[in-house]
C-alpha cells in the first residue's frame, strides 16, 4: 500500500464517535417517519413521540438489541450504533409499527 499511514488517519477520523451524526425519527400517527434509515457506525438515533400515545421502541435484530421503554408524548429516547448492520425496529406497544435502519 502506497499510503498505509493516510490510510490509517482517515480510519480513525471516520470510526471517531466526535464525527458521529444525530438523527431524529419521529412518532407520530402510529407510523415511524422516515420507515428507512441509513446511518452510520457511532451515529447517534433519536425516537422522537411525537404521537398521542405511549410507545415502546425495540430492535428486532440479535446483533443489535435495545429495549427503549415505554415512553410519553413529547418525550424521547436514543440509541448509538456502533457497528454495520441492518436493524429491524418494532413498538411492542404497536406491532405493526416497523421500521428499518442500515448501519454502513
């Protein structure tokens, strides 16, 4: 490799947590808005119940199991991923509320 150390620098400034992102998924209606998702690994996802009922936000994926709690109107809850993957997301409250995230 023609360029180990620039390689190594870039690596490291991508999979550094300070240049993570922040995303918001909002609630609302029983629907998770946006349905897609694509983040990256140390991205930071908020769950924003924006609705008019209590939700509870799980991943539906092995690799990447959370249980976010119920949690009010107005009120928010968040996740960071920390690797690549696809994740299956699901209110337990509301079964046919899903979602997916691709982490990449």
């Amino acid at each position: 490799m023609k360029y180990p150390l620039a390689v190594s620098l870039v690596t490291i400034l991508l999979n550094n947590p300070s240049f993570a992102d922040e995303f918001i998924i909002s609630q609302k209606d029983l629907n998770f808005n946006p349905p897609i998702k694509v983040v990256k690994p140390g991205d930071k996802v908020i769950f924003k119940n924006d609705d008019t009922v209590v939700h509870n936000i799980i991943s539906l994926t092995d690799e990447f199991k959370f249980d976010l709690g119920e949690f009010k109107p107005g009120t928010s809850r968040s996740v960071q991923f920390k690797s690549k993957g696809v994740v299956d997301v699901e209110c337990t409250v509301h079964p046919g509320m899903k979602m997916t995230i691709f982490v990449f």
